[in-house]
C-alpha cells in the first residue's frame, strides 16, 4: 500500500453507517509493526504491566470528566450488515496539527472523529510533552483543554515515563524505539442529537519498546473508548472519555519476529485515517 499521499474514494453511498478504513498514508504519531507472538512468561507480565499503566494513565488523566461504560449491553436487535459494510464516504480532507480535522457534522462524521482520536490519545506522541499540548489543544473542547493539560502532565509524569524506558521528553533510549499504535476496529453510537454524540471505539494495538536487548517487547492489547462529543467551530471535539478492556479474542499462536524485523517495519509502514 502506498504511505504516502492518500488516495481518495469517489463512490459515495449516503449517511449509511456503514464502515470504511481508509488506505495508509504517512504516520504523524510514531511507527509501529504487526503483532508478535507469544513471548516467556516473564516477558508476557513485564508488557502487561506497561500496557495497564498506560491505558491507568490515560483514565487519571481524565478522572471526573465523564463516566465509565462497562460494556455491558441490553437484548436488542442482532447487527446488522450496514453496520461493518463499506461506506465510501471519504472522512476528511484536511489534517491539522498532523490530525485528521473537518469532519462532518453528520452521525457517520462524530464516528469518524472518534476513530481518529482514539488513535492519537493512544499515540507514541501522547508521551512527549510538546507533542501532548498539541494534541490536547486539537482534539478537545476549549474548556476541557486547561484542566486536561494539568491532568495528563501528572499522568505522564517523569516516573511513568522512567517505567516505560524512556526519558523525560518521551523519547527512548539509544538504539530503542518505543512503539504505541491504535487500531480502531469499529465504532458504536451510543446517542446522537446533532451537537453532542457519544461513540464508543473498540481497538486493538501494539505496545512495547523496539531493541536487542528491550525489557519491554512489542505486544497487543484490546480495549473499548468511550467518547462523549461536542460540535464546536465547525468541528467535532472531545468533551469526555474513557476506557474499558476488551473485548478480546482468543490469543493466536503467531511467531514473535525478531527486533531487527520490528524495527524495520515500524519505519515502513504508515498509519491510516479511519472512516465511518
């Protein structure tokens, strides 16, 4: 696939619902490879442990902004096959800041935006102090950014980083790369009422840090994001969030690559936009 200039759609089927991944363009976050396999037990609690404080570090930083979903739902309708197929709807046009930007101020655009943001809260960048004002400045509402800025500078504070491997910057060591990549696998709206939605994101990733001698190899994890959005000059912005693990599948028994081979994947292979 081509990581460079996205391609566009020109089918469009309407305000369907339906989902489309977009193909890769260049990767504004970080860089990440596949999945590895499994790994010695050693290595497996090691990567759990830094996969929990990542995903605890994200619920400190916004602890009282919005409630938590469980993930438990009522008898309803079975899905249907609107909600996986195909829209053709292209999501944006414009990135800001590296981010996907515009969306629409339709049902299918509050999906849109939720899918690209879960991307970047769970971002390499997310790490680094200069990117992280960046990103909370594009992606949340003006009167959430103040509080939020204080509230994830203490997540991620010098410790937190320490205990990943990287350094007060969020960079890693000599020779290492540390590697945080979301995966949107689909989105649910919870509600809609043309300027708020709420849209849940269930995801997958790959964390962990890249090297020879890595104490942190590259693992995968899923978990569900819950977004409460609000429609603010002319975009969709982020009010509240939270998460929630799962649901996950069975592990697959797939052979764990080599740090030379993640590592040059991480350089060749861009991100993507994700579309509704």
């Amino acid at each position: 696939m081509n990581t460079g200039e996205e391609q566009g759609y020109t089918t469009d089927y309407g305000d369907t619902g339906h989902t489309r991944t977009r193909l890769p363009e260049s990767n504004p976050y970080g860089s990440t490879p596949r999945r590895p396999g499994r790994s010695s037990s050693r290595g497996l609690i090691t990567v759990v442990g830094v996969v929990v404080l990542l995903i605890a570090a994200i619920a400190f930083a916004n602890r009282g902004g919005g409630s938590s979903t469980d993930g438990s739902s009522g008898k309803g309708s079975a899905p249907q096959t609107s909600s996986t197929a195909a829209s053709g709807t292209r999501p944006v046009d414009t990135k800001s800041g590296g981010i996907p930007s515009g969306f629409a101020h339709t049902k299918q655009g509050a999906q849109s935006a939720a899918a690209n943001y879960a991307v970047v809260l769970v971002s390499s960048g997310i790490l680094k102090p200069t990117r992280r004002s960046a990103i909370i400045r594009q992606v949340f509402a003006s009167d959430q950014q103040a509080a939020l800025t204080d509230k994830f500078n203490k997540a991620y504070n010098k410790q937190f980083l320490r205990n990943l491997g990287l350094d007060a910057n969020g960079n890693a060591a000599a020779g290492h790369t540390y590697v945080s990549r979301t995966v949107p696998i689909g989105t649910k709206t919870a509600s809609y009422a043309g300027s708020t939605a709420k849209i849940d994101v269930w995801c997958t990733g790959v964390f962990g840090t890249v090297g020879n001698d890595s104490t942190n190899p590259v693992t995968s994890d899923w978990f569900t994001m819950a977004f409460e959005l609000s429609w603010s000059n002319g975009d969709w912005k982020i009010s509240s969030f939270s998460q929630k693990n799962g649901p996950a599948p069975v592990p697959g028994d797939d052979k764990a690559s080599s740090a030379d081979q993640m590592a040059k994947a991480i350089q060749e292979y861009g991100g993507f936009t994700y579309a509704r």
